[in-house]
C-alpha cells in the first residue's frame, strides 16, 4: 500500500515538474546561459545521475523504482536549474551593484567633421549649460576696416566702445526659427546668394552680407546653421543636433578684431572733442528757436538708410546723422504712446449728422454700456426723407445692407419658401450704433490721410513739397504728366486733377472745362505727328483712394478705326456671363444722340467702380466692375489690351513703374508740347 501512495504522489509531482520543466525552458532561452554555466548545469546533472543508480531485488519493484529514480532526476534537474538560475541572479545584482567604469564625453561624443568642433561641443557638454549664456572674457573689438559699424548702436557714438560686449548685445538663442525647419530652406538660398553676389561683384563677403541682412550676426547665424544643416546629412539621427544658433562664429570674429580698436577709439575721440565745441554753441542757438516736427515711419527709414550710408562710406557725418535719428526715435516713440484726438465733422460722414430718427436706442445694461439701437418701427414721413438723404450713395446701398441682415440670420438658406416665411424679419436693417458709426468715420479718416501722404499725384502744402510726378502743364485745377515707365506707345501723356478725386466723376465742371482742354490740345499735336489717340480711366478699386488720372495713349492710324473692337471684345470677356448691369455702356452713341459732352458724366454713377475709354472727345465704351477680385490690378486691363494691339511683348507689358521727378523725357516731351500747350493764355493774362 505505501508503495501504491508513493507512485500516485509521483505522478502528481511529476505532472507539477513537467510544468516547470516548461518554465524553466523558456526562462533559460530568454537569459541565454554562457558556455561555463551550461558545463557546470551538465556536471551537476551527471552526478545526480552517478547517485541515485541503484539495483533493486525484486523485478517488480525494479521497474517501479526506476520510473521513481527517472522521475526523481527530473526533481533534481528542475531543482538545479531553479538554484542556477537563483545564483546567476545574485551574480547579476552583484555585478549591478559594481560602479560602471563612465567612459570619457569624447568617446561618447558622436563622429566630426574636425577633431576642433568635437572638443567644442564637449566642453558645451561639461558645462551643462548653453553656450550662448557663458559669459567670455574678451572684449567686442571694432577693426579699422569693419563695415558693420552698427554694433555700436547702443552707445553714445564710440565713448563706450569698452563696455559693449557681444553677449550683452542680442542673445542668439533668441531667434525665432530653429535649425533645419521650413524656413532653413530659404535662409540657406539667401546665404548662397551673397557668396555670389560677392564674387561676380568683386566686393568682399561681408559688404554683400550687410546689404543682404540687418548685421552681421545674423549672417553669422546662417552660416552656422549652414554648417550644422551639412553634418545632419551625414551623420544622420544619431548626431546631437542643436536647436538654435549658439552664436561661437560671430563671437569668434569678436575676438579677431581685438587688435585695431585703441587706435580707432582714439581717433574718434578726437574727431568728437574737435566737433563738441562747434555743436554746443549750435544747440544753444537752437533751443530757443526749437520746433517739435512729428515723423512718420517714413522718414524714420529714411534717416536710418542715410546713417547706414554714411557709416559705410566712413563719412565724417555719421555722429551728427545718428543723433539725429535717436532723436526723432525718440521722439516718434513718445507721441505715438500718446491718444490721437480725431475731430470728424458732419462732412466726413453724413450718418452723424442730425438726430437718427429711424432707430431708438435700447434701454436694457448692455444697450446703455455698448450703445445698441434697433429699428423704429413708428417712423414719420420726415424721418424717412431725412434716412434716405443720409443713406444716399452709401458704398455697398441696399445691397450690403441685405447682406447684413442675412450674414445676421444663422438660419438662412436660399429658398423662396424660406424668403416669403421670414420677409418681415429680413426686411429689418441692421442698424449700426453711434459708437459703430464713429469709428468707421475715423477709419475712413485715416485711409484718407494714409493715400494723401502717399500720392504722387499730390501737392503737400502743409509740407511745401511738390508732386512726385514732373509738371509738364499746370492750370488752374487741372495739370499734364509724363506716364510711368515703361511706355507702350512712345510720347504719351496723363491728365491729373489737382485735388485729391477717386475718379473723374467727382470733378466739378471748372476741372472738366480745363480736362477737355487739354484733350483737345493733345489731339491736335498727336495729328499733326501722324498718330491717333485714345483716353481711359481706370477707377476700378474706388476703396483703395487712388488719385484719379486719365491716361492719353497715341497709336498709328491704322488701328484708330478697329481700337473699339479691341475693347469690346475685352469687356465682354473680363467679367462674368451673367451679371446686374450691362457689360457694355457705349458713351459714344449716346452723345451723338444728343448727350454730347456729358455722355460720360451721366451715363455712369461716381459710386460705382469703373474702366472707360474715350475714342473721341465727347465719348466711348464703359465698363461697371462687379467683382474688383477678378479685375487685372494696376493698368493691367489696359495695358494688354494696347500691348496686344501694338504687337509688344508680355514682359514689358506686365512691368509697372512708379513717377520720377527729373525724369529725362521732360525736354523733348515740353519741345513738342510748347506749340500746342493752352495754358500760356492763362500766363498772358
């Protein structure tokens, strides 16, 4: 009986050891034994085995005994295992708990181009700190022939060349790009473009680089992203990359300029002792007769390129230009932290004049606070005469006010259905409040002010400056230019008023009797050379407040006759198929069925954005422009047309140049014009 019991516990146990076995077997292929492990787990087997082989009496009992012995060395395997495995862990956390032999930075480091910038970037690393914050014990050190003089911006001329310090300066890890991202691209083309510039132009590469970038650091910066950019490519990702330039190559070319800057300090030393005595009795002299001039940003960068000349012209002016410019910087920064006061009347903008019967202002605490009104609906016959005369010839009319309360309603959708549903709602206008009203003046204000002081076409009188544009002919309200550069048709001429219009239609009739005039005379000087003529307006973009003109154009004769045609097929052509009014307004007919003159003036609205063309004086073809994102911009519409007619190329045809004073076409165009120009009767008189 007991050995019935001991042979079912074998069993069992060797059930259990079978399950191990398992474990161990996979547990020992993932920890992979070393050879001496595997011949020491062999001894111990084979002796184990030595052991426990004994002969038994009886046969029975024998073959018992030796499924028991069999299955006892399976015990004895696992057991051996399982304490190898426990020693081979203990050994591993011994080994674990030996301090690691840490290699040198050096070895560690990822493969250079040079052995010098390895040693760099270690000695970076030993620092744990950025590079770029590491203060140097040199000094910012000015050669004699350094054209960047602007690293001394921040000093009172150069009295405090000692104390500048290139660290101190500008931060390179300040810079707002890093290395390799989407705009390295064009950095590196930018960089390439001064090394080329330099060698076709025969000037060094630090001349190109001052023109091309603000100073030198930042070119500084791009050729170290340069250089880090090629060691990406080919060290790959294992190399360590930096995110932002450290600024080591411009403060390398600090420390090369360390030896010319005693003697240049010394000279401008004495160049500014010589000079201070002349300037303080000149301020003194200038104090009481001070007059405060508010500059724009205009002439700010003006004054700032004329330093910047100077400076590298090396020019004895460049102490007096720079406080000068400190000065007016100064001064610009001061007044615009100030409010500007604005004081609109009612010209400036009708809809603040008079009491605004047509809307009552809503009582509730966010209509007191924002000034929000809403429809009257109890509207007497005298309010609605005097909204209409407000609301007459208003940009955008009826229409932008039904886009308005559409843009208004979430819920809309293009259906009849929905229209006839909700007529009384869309009907409602959106009224604008006394505070929204205010400020689209001002706004309105300010574009005006912003394209006077920009015009070419302009007479400042407050500041005594004369048009860009040369003079040919001045009247009294209206006077003749020269057309920008390139020509398409040599000798052409422009009409400008003298007041600032958006189109021509806003002129009076005085600025139109004397705009005829010299349409006539120019006629007449085209005809006697053997050329016919055309005259257009383009007023497509009445928003952008340019000042109005009409272009005179001389073509041969033989095109004279078929020009309409040109320009009929263009119009038709340049706007959409289906549009709200006629393609097409033929002034001409219009004045020969009795208009005459003033076809044009009352054929078109001076609201309405626009292109028209005189093929005689009293008239031509016109044109409403719908959608001002379709029309070509500038002259464009103009210029191809002419430029098809006349066989020129596309180039010179697309290139659009700007007003010249002393332009060179003046004394031949005035040769010509002198026997024609009507505006010597007004001199006689």
């Amino acid at each position: 009986m007991d050995s019935l019991e001991e042979f079912e516990k074998q069993l069992a146990q060797e059930k259990i050891n079978e399950q191990n076995i398992l474990e161990s077997k996979v547990r020992s292929h993932r920890e992979k034994p070393s050879d001496r492990q595997r011949h020491e787990e062999d001894r111990h087997h084979h002796h184990h085995r030595h052991h426990h082989h004994r002969k038994p009496s009886d046969k029975h009992r024998k073959k018992r005994s030796k499924l028991s012995h069999e299955e006892e060395d399976h015990v004895k395997k696992k057991t051996s295992n399982s304490e190898e495995n426990h020693d081979e862990e203990k050994k591993k956390a011994i080994i674990q708990d030996k301090p690691r032999i840490k290699r040198d930075d050096w070895m560690e480091a990822p493969p250079t181009i040079d052995s010098g910038y390895a040693f760099k970037r270690t000695d970076d690393r030993k620092s744990g700190t950025d590079s770029s914050t590491s203060k140097l014990d040199y000094k910012l050190n000015i050669s004699k022939n350094e054209l960047n003089l602007s690293l001394l911006d921040n000093t009172n001329t150069y009295d405090a060349t000692e104390k500048v310090n290139i660290d101190d300066s500008e931060n390179p890890q300040c810079v707002s790009y890093k290395m390799g991202d989407a705009g390295s691209q064009w950095r590196m083309t930018k960089l390439r473009a001064v090394y080329t510039q330099a060698k076709q132009s025969g000037k060094t590469v630090d001349e190109i680089a001052i023109e091309r970038y603000d100073n030198l650091q930042e070119f500084d910066h791009a050729r170290e992203e340069q250089l880090e950019v090629e060691r990406r490519k080919i060290f790959g990702e294992g190399y360590i990359w930096k995110e932002k330039p450290t600024g080591e190559i411009f403060r390398q070319r600090g420390v090369d300029q360390n030896s010319e800057i005693t003697a240049r300090k010394e000279s401008i030393d004495s160049k500014n002792k010589e000079e201070s005595l002349s300037q303080t009795t000149v301020n003194k002299l200038n104090t009481n007769n001070h007059v405060e001039i508010t500059l724009d940003l205009t002439e700010l960068n003006r004054m700032k390129a004329q330093l910047i000349k100077a400076r590298l012209k090396k020019s004895d002016k460049v102490a007096k230009l720079e406080e000068d410019y400190n000065k007016a910087m100064k001064e610009y920064t001061e007044n615009s932290s100030k409010p500007t006061i604005i004081t609109l009347g009612h010209m400036e903008n009708r809809m603040l004049a008079g009491t605004r019967g047509e809307v009552i202002p809503i009582n509730n605490k966010k209509g007191r606070e924002r000034g929000l009104v809403k429809d009257n609906e109890d509207m007497s016959i005298e309010d609605m005469v005097r909204e209409e005369r407000r609301t007459k010839g208003q940009h955008g009319g009826d229409s932008l006010r039904a886009a308005e309360s559409i843009a208004k309603d979430s819920k809309f959708e293009t259906d009849l259905d929905y229209m006839d549903d909700n007529a009384c709602r869309l009907a409602k206008r959106v009224q604008k409040s006394n505070i929204s009203l205010k400020n689209i003046a001002i706004n309105d204000w300010q574009k005006w002010n912003h394209a006077l002081e920009h015009c070419q076409l302009c007479h400042h009188e407050e500041k005594n400056i004369p048009c860009v544009a040369p003079v040919i002919s001045l009247a009294t309200r209206v006077f003749l230019t020269l057309p920008t550069e390139p020509e398409l048709s040599e000798g052409g001429a422009v009409i400008v008023p003298l007041q600032h219009r958006t189109n021509l239609l806003e002129c009076d009739d005085d600025e139109w009797e004397e705009i005829r005039n010299f349409m006539k005379c120019l006629t007449r000087m085209y005809h006697e050379q053997g050329r016919d003529i055309i005259f257009y307006e383009n007023a497509a973009v009445p928003h952008k407040k340019r000042h109005a003109a009409m272009q005179a154009i001389p073509i041969p004769y033989s095109l004279g006759e078929i020009a309409p045609a040109f320009f009929k097929e263009a119009i038709c052509s340049s706007d959409e198929e289906w549009t709200q009014h006629r393609k097409i307004i033929d002034t001409a007919a219009r004045s020969r069925q009795g208009l005459g003159k003033n076809a044009f003036r009352q054929m078109i609205a001076k609201e309405m954005p626009y292109f028209h063309v005189w093929f005689d004086l009293n008239g031509g073809l016109g044109h409403i422009v719908e959608d001002s994102h379709r029309w070509p911009k500038g002259d464009l519409f103009s210029r191809q047309i002419i430029g098809g007619m006349l066989d020129i190329e596309p180039g010179l045809i697309r290139k659009q140049g700007r007003w010249i004073t002393n332009d060179k076409r003046i004394s031949s165009f005035k040769a010509r014009w002198r026997k024609f120009d009507w505006t010597n009767v007004l001199l006689d008189e």
